[in-house]
C-alpha cells in the first residue's frame, strides 16, 4: 500500500499529464518525491534534458496542503545532483 505521500505526487504527475507529459519533456528521471512535515508540504520533482534557451530542465511542484494551492519552481541543475 502506498503512503499519502506518494499518492500526492502521483495525482500531481496525473494532472500534468501522466505518461503523455513524460514524453512531451522528455523525463529523465522518475517521479521524485519529498515531504516537509512540519510545513504539510509534498513536492513531485521532475527532471529533463535542457533543450531551451536559459537551460532550464527542472521542475518542482509543490502541494502546500494548509493553503490547498500549488507552488511551482522552474531552474537548472548539473550533472546527476536533485
């Protein structure tokens, strides 16, 4: 059985587009999942091969659970870190 955790990021990948978004960005990593506690947050990560103008090739989206609203981070990694 899943944990609520997982379940959010999941719901979150589906609402973007599930495997139809994975392949549109190119994903190369799996679905990442983090949970803060304390501040009732979970945050989906996903990962891809920078292809734009600003190298951009990571995105976070982050369910703030008290407010019921999403966050949503863009930037630029290197390598293998996340």
């Amino acid at each position: 059985m899943e944990d609520e955790t997982t379940i959010i990021a999941k719901t979150i990948y589906i609402q973007l587009g599930g495997t139809g978004f994975s392949r549109m960005i190119g994903m190369l990593t799996p679905l990442l999942v983090s949970e803060d506690s304390d501040k009732a947050e979970v945050t989906a990560t996903f990962r891809w091969r920078a292809r734009s103008k600003g190298g951009v090739n990571l995105m976070a989206v982050t369910l703030v659970q008290a407010l019921d609203t999403y966050r949503v981070q863009f930037g630029r990694i290197h390598g293998d870190q996340v």
